[in-house]
C-alpha cells in the first residue's frame, strides 16, 4: 500500500522522493541536503499519509570529543517502493530533479 504524494517541491515531498529512491534517510543528512531539522516530524507526516517508512536506530560518532550517539535512520521496504509502481518512479526522478536544481540556483 502506499500513501498519498505531496508536492515535490516541498521538502516533504523530496523526503518521500529520496525514500522512493531507496535511500536510507537521517536527520543530519536532511539537515545537509534540504535544510530542515525536522525529519521525524516529515517521517510522522508520511506515515499519517499511508506511507510504510521504516526506522531503526543506529550508532553515529558525534564531533563531541568522539561521543557515540544513537540515531533515528528512515527508508522504504522494496516491496513498498515496487508498490508505489511507475507514479512512484516518477515521484522520485521529479524530486531530484527539484533538490537538483534548488541546489544550482
């Protein structure tokens, strides 16, 4: 089953993009490449959507004199991106394309 598709150009949207992409997501590299500290609260939008995402929590090493902190990683199953079919597809190859050429302006 998959969700409703938000418009790609919001940051939701491209969140949901990079997922149908099957990237592994966490805030740090939302925060690097879309600019928004707010990951879970996107994670939490799309699962009130009808999306499956997945999360697990793994071990990073912070800058803080090499302290371990755990955090949140998000993705799609292959078989939920297998279900999202051709729109799915297309939903991801659209959103790159905006994170592209947001990132060029």
């Amino acid at each position: 089953m998959t969700g409703r598709y938000p418009s790609p150009n919001s940051v939701l949207g491209r969140v949901l993009g990079a997922l149908l992409r099957r990237e592994k997501l966490t805030g740090k590299e939302v925060w690097l490449r879309l600019g928004s500290s707010r990951l879970s609260h996107h994670i939490c939008a799309l699962r009130q959507d009808g999306w499956p995402i997945n999360s697990q929590r793994i071990e990073v090493v912070t800058s803080d004199n090499g302290r371990v902190a755990r955090i949140a990683e998000y993705w799609l199953d292959g078989i939920d991106i297998a279900a999202a079919g051709d729109q799915g597809r297309e939903f991801g190859r659209v959103t790159l394309a905006v994170e592209q050429a947001r990132k060029a302006a």
